[in-house]
C-alpha cells in the first residue's frame, strides 16, 4: 500500500503543463485525457482553447455567433479552472 502511495506522490510531482501538440496527441488517439490532476484539467483547457479557434477559423460565423463562441469557450474554461481548484 505504501509504495502505491509513493508511486502517485512521484507522479504528481513529475507534472509539467501540458503542450498543445501533447493534447491533441493524447485526444485523437486515445479521445480522452488521462493523467495527474494538474495536467487533465490543463490540458481540457488548452483542448477547449484550440477547438474555439479553429471553429472560429473554419466556419463563417456572423458577429453574434463568434461572441457566443468565445463566451462559451470563456465560460467553459472558468468551470475547469474551479473544478481543478475544488480538486486539490
């Protein structure tokens, strides 16, 4: 039991923030994001981030669509932060 404990204790203290190519790696292969706390909630983040933009790119939105996107995407990362937060 102990050394399980331990193992998780080095984990945690190995997390990095994660890059967007390690996100988008760990979603189209896998479709989810595993890991450490730290690392699942900002890597949500910067995935949320990414698929605002690229919307946002590919599709002709008028002015109030874009604004809700972005609202969305703002809101979206507002609860992954509180949720990381209650996490700890």
């Amino acid at each position: 039991m102990g050394s399980k404990i331990i193992q998780r204790l080095e984990l945690a203290l190995r997390v990095k923030k994660p890059t967007p190519g390690e996100v988008l790696e760990q979603v189209s292969t896998r479709g989810v994001l595993r890991g450490p706390v730290d690392f699942v909630f900002s890597a949500w983040r910067l995935y949320v981030e990414y698929a605002a933009q690229v919307i946002a790119e590919t599709f002709q939105l008028t002015e109030e669509e874009r604004r809700t996107l972005l609202n969305f995407r703002d809101a979206v990362k507002t609860l992954l932060t509180e949720a990381q937060r209650q996490a700890r």
